[in-house]
C-alpha cells in the first residue's frame, strides 16, 4: 500500500515481477541509448516499477511498485497538498500532455525518469519518448506539517477536529455570555 507524504492512498498501485528475460533488457537498453543519445542509461529496463512509482514513491524512499496501471496518479500528490507547483526549484515533473513523470536534478532541464518497462534514463526534458511541450514542476509542501500535525492524518479527521474546536469555542463564549461573565 502506497500513501503521499500526507496519509492519501495512491490506488492503482501494484507489486510485479519481473516479466523481461535478459534479452529483452539488453534489447530495451540499447534501444533506449541509441534512439536517444543525449541520455544515459541508470538501470536497466525492467517491469518491476514505472515512472510514476520512481519519482513519487521510491526517490523518497518507497520500494519498486508499478503505479497508474490505469489513472496516472500524479494528481493524488498535488491534490492532498503534499507537493505543490512551483516555478522555482522543482523535484518532480509531470508531463501534463503524456503519462510520465520524473525528477529533477542539479543540472537544468536535465532530468531522470523511468520510461515504462525500459529503462531508467538521465535526459534532457525533451529528448525521451514523452511529450515535453506542457510540463508541471512541483516541490514538496513545507508548510504540510502546518495544515497535518499529526503526520498522516486523513483531511477529513483534521478538519473534524478543527471544527469541533471552533463549536467548543463558540460554546464556551456563549456560556460566559448567559452567566455575566463577559
């Protein structure tokens, strides 16, 4: 089970295992640094985890899962305010007009990103199989832990809690009030 830094589940997530035979990899492998020769090869191609599952999930520390079987799940990690766009130093990317993502890294606009069962690759933004014309660049949420200090706390719970504290308020206030104490 896979959640974001902010308790949300990430459906559409799956263990695999391997279904390339050493073959296949090498044949991905060289496929992938001939075709696009600005790019360097990481790790080999493998089915075990996808470009979604490297950049939101292991690069922080998750184990190889394969993630968006059928939804690109991006959307979940920007929505529960655990990443956030930002025009400044980024750490993902989703390529808004395709299904991938990928990381950054200290070098502009080059970026490392898993493409599909091939393999893990270092490239230029544009020059991998994906279409770069309309990228979204996110960082992770530093004032989350203002809006969840309970770590992984669901939305809903913290939100019950914050109304409860203002109806106990409100209360309190109005008590003081019918006893002339205010």
């Amino acid at each position: 089970t896979v959640y974001t830094p902010n308790g949300t589940l990430v459906n559409d997530t799956y263990y695999r295992s391997e279904e390339l035979s050493a073959s296949q990899k090498a044949s991905h492998d060289q496929y992938c640094t001939t075709t696009y020769s600005q790019a360097t090869l990481i790790s080999s191609s493998t089915t075990t985890y996808n470009c979604h599952a490297y950049a939101w999930y292991m690069t922080e520390g998750g184990s190889a899962v394969w993630m968006g079987w059928t939804i690109n799940p991006t959307n979940v990690y920007w929505l529960d305010g655990s990443y956030i766009s930002t025009t400044g130093a980024a750490t993902k990317v989703s390529y808004l007009s395709d299904n991938h993502s990928a990381v950054t890294t200290s070098t502009p606009n080059i970026f490392i990103s898993k493409w599909g069962e091939y393999a893990l690759m270092r490239h230029p933004k544009a020059h991998c199989p994906f279409d770069a014309s309309s990228l979204k660049y996110m960082k992770k949420n530093d004032c989350r832990e203002f809006f969840y200090p309970w770590g992984k706390v669901k939305k809903w719970l913290f939100l019950m809690k914050l109304i409860a504290f203002f109806l106990f308020a409100g209360l309190c206030q109005v008590s003081a009030t019918a006893f002339g104490q205010r």
